[in-house]
C-alpha cells in the first residue's frame, strides 16, 4: 500500500499512526485484540466462578448471609486493589509486563484454593482477594494496550472487545457448573486453565506509545512494524511524545481531576448493581424462588448471551453517536430494569426477565465504560488514570456484595432467604443507574479523536 498523500503537486508521507488509520487491520493486530478478549473472557470467567462456588457452598458449609456476603465482597476488594495498583505499573513498567503478571497473580490463588478444608470461608475468603488482585489489573491493563495500536475510528469498538465477551466467562462457569454439579473443587480448579495465555502473550510486542513515553523511540517503531506488518524502516515518522520516567499521582490530581472523580463515581453507580447480580444472582434464584442448581445454570447462559449482546451495542454505538449518549442511553435502561426487579418479583420469571434487562444495559455499558474512561486520560497517565479512577469506583464490589449479605442477614442462605430484601436492594441500585448516567455527560466526548490530541 502507498503510504503518501498527494497534497497539490507535492506528496506528504504518512506519519507511524497515520498508517495505522489508513490501513486494514492486520493479522497482528487481530491477534492483539483476540489475546485481550480471550484474557478477559478467561479471568472473569474464575471471577464470576465464584458466585457459582458461593451457591454450592450454601448447603455444603451452611453458609450465613454475612459469610457468603464476606467471600463475595472479598472478591470485590482485591479488583479495587488490582486496578489501582495494575494501572500504575501499566504505565511505569509497561502493557505486556502488567498483563502476565495479572494473569499469573490469579492463577495462583486460584489454585491455592483448591486445597481448602471445609468449613474455611474465612480462608476462601483471603485467597479471593488475591484472586481479583489479578482479575481487576487485567480490563486496565488490555484496554489501554489495544486502544494505543489500533485506528481511531475503530478504537472504541476494537479497545471495547476487551469487555464486549467478559460474559462469556459467566456462560462458560454456568456450563461448568451444569457439567460439575455439586463439586465444587472441580469447579475451581477450572479457573487455573487459564495460565495458557501466558504462551500467547510472548508473541506480541510491548506498546509503542508506553516505548515513546520512555524515550525508546526505535522499539517504538519496532512495534509498529510488527503491527502494520511492514519493515522498521518503512514506518512513518513519529509524534513528539512527552519522555516520562515515572507515571505521576501528582500531574493525575493536578492536570485530570475532573475526568478522574467522572470515571470514580461513574464507574461506582455502574458496577453496584450488575455486580451483584454477577456475585448473588445465582444464590437468589436458587435459595430465594426455588429453582434448582441445573436450572439456574441454564438461566445464567442466558443471562451471559444477553450481556455480552449489551456490551457490543454499546461498543458499536460509542463510534457512531458517541461514548456519552451510549453511556447515558444504557444506563437509564438499566435503571428501569432495576426498578422492575424491586416491584414486580412475584415470582422468580418476573425477577429473571429484570435480571436480564439490568444486565444486558447496566452491565452490557462495559462494552465502551473503560475503553471512554482510558480516553479521558493523556498517554503518560492513561492506564494510571484509568485504574486509580476504576479502582476507587470498583469499592461497589465490595459494597454490592456485601449489603446484599447484610439485608440477607445471619441465618443459613440455604433455610432462609426473605425476597423483600430485593424491593430495598434493587431500588438502590436503579437510584445508582440513573446518577451513573447523568455523571458521564459530563466526560469529554472522544468520538474520532487521535488519542495524543486527548
């Protein structure tokens, strides 16, 4: 391909990502999106495990509403402590380096798991902290490393992919589960599989925009070359970059704070509910309306098919009529689910037909929430930002989990479970919506922006 402009009589040759926008994806960069998606499908599929886990463990350790609430909640607080601190190592150490040690993080824990004694929910409880240590570095980490080597006009679709099949892994644990049955060590020892991955990721390069932020400016061109699929030499001419040693807190609070509390509090109202649902749905559908462990597995395909359909509508439309009417579209949709699930749960359909409304909108959001969040922060700072704003809002995973536990109260899920504690809990979580919304009109739109123009 000709990589000029004729401008007049004269020719302009393209710059490095002027090449990138003008050209076809290549296979390299296909393989860079399919390592992200499958990582994220493969880390939330032990994640969303689990709530899995948790519905077993109900009847097998006669767990309280307050314990089962503890594991899920831990669960949570190890995504807070994994975003903040992976996003800051994404930017001072690098994508790739950020990436495998997320994966190996989980895998780990993972499999410590396994080998508990009965009865130790307090242990479980520990090991799932490191478990979303791992899981909550990985969104931050892939997003921004997707978004930096793929064309403008594709990026929220392309950097969005990395979220868009996250359901999957809650399809794949309802598969799991409705071949396990009731073992749940078994069920575990699924989520170590994906230590393959590590595999895949030595064959792709490290980001040219993190080797221009460290003054690196040929394994920059390197990069490019692997993903344009051409020689070195035959890249464009690169953008001046600001040289950065160390991603800064200080020029974060300094130059970003008004992205930073938009993605805090945005993310938080988003992540309340859908997490929830991810963490206790299936112990409600089991305990609460009385459908069996096969059959909630069933349900809970669906539930994952339906989500994973939200997250690509969102990517899809946050290139056409933008990342904020699509967040705030979503939102308000979920916010109705939300009030639907608290006033209308006669019976346990009328529950799953919200629970599939909330999830396809309120949850399916994720398909553009972080790839919008990472673009609201300059290349020095972007993974930085975006984890330190993501993390702060994931402290809804801990608080989701956790009040559901507390309404269900401290008698055994499994003997006693009070469905009015869904008319408090789901009316909270469609108040949250609906401030979630309006928050993210309030972001700067990035619709077609070059990401150093950001």
């Amino acid at each position: 391909m000709n990589d000029s402009t004729n401008v007049g009589q004269g020719t302009i040759a393209r710059t490095a990502y002027e090449q990138i926008d003008a050209r076809p994806l290549t296979g390299h960069q296909k393989s860079l999106v399919g390592l992200a998606v499958v990582g994220n499908i493969s880390e939330f599929f032990d994640m969303f495990l689990i709530g899995f886990v948790v519905s077993l463990l109900t009847d097998a350790w006669s767990l309280t509403g307050v314990e089962a609430g503890v594991i899920l909640a831990c669960s949570g607080l190890g995504t807070v402590i994994g975003s903040i601190m992976w996003g800051g190592m994404s930017d001072r150490y690098g994508r790739k380096h950020a990436f495998q040690w997320c994966v190996i993080c989980f895998v780990v824990f993972t499999a410590l798991s396994v080998f508990l004694p009965n009865r130790a929910w307090v242990l479980l409880a520990l090991l799932r902290v490191g478990v979303g240590i791992g899981v909550g570095g990985l969104n931050i980490t892939s997003i921004p490393y997707v978004q930096e080597f793929v064309p403008t006009k594709q990026r929220g679709v392309l950097a969005g992919l990395a979220s868009v099949f996250i359901p999957l892994g809650l399809l794949l644990g309802s598969i799991s589960q409705s071949l396990v049955g009731d073992n749940w060590r078994l069920l575990i020892a699924l989520g170590v599989l994906p230590v393959f991955l590590l595999f895949w990721l030595r064959t792709v390069p490290e980001s040219p925009r993190f080797y221009q932020t460290k003054g690196q400016d040929d394994q920059a061109r390197a990069s490019l070359a692997w993903a344009l699929e051409i020689e070195p030499n035959e890249v464009g001419s690169l953008p001046e970059m600001k040289v950065v040693k160390k991603a800064s807190y200080r020029l974060l609070f300094s130059s970003h704070m008004k992205p930073l509390v938009i993605i805090s509090l945005g993310s938080f109202c988003f992540i309340l509910g859908s997490f929830a649902i991810q963490s206790w749905g299936q112990t409600l559908m089991k305990d609460a309306f009385g459908f069996s462990t096969q059959m909630v597995a069933y349900l809970f395909m669906g539930v994952s098919v339906a989500d994973c359909i939200g997250r690509f509508g969102s990517a899809w439309l946050a290139d056409r009529i933008g990342r904020r009417w699509t967040m705030f579209s979503f939102g308000i949709i979920g916010a109705v689910g939300c009030f639907y699930a608290a006033f209308f749960h006669n019976s346990g359909w009328q529950f799953y037909v919200a629970i599939l409304i909330i999830m396809t909108f309120a949850d399916g959001v994720f398909g553009i929430l972080n790839a919008f969040g990472g673009e609201q922060f300059s290349n020095d700072v972007r993974s930085t930002g975006l984890g330190l704003g993501y993390g702060i809002g994931a402290i809804a995973k801990i608080v989701g989990p956790a009040f559901m536990g507390i309404l269900v109260g401290g008698s055994f899920v499994a003997q006693h479970i009070d469905i009015s504690v869904i008319t408090t809990a789901f009316t909270f979580f469609g108040v949250c919506l609906v401030i979630g919304a309006i928050t993210y009109l309030f972001a700067q739109e990035t619709k077609g922006k070059k990401l150093e123009n950001l």
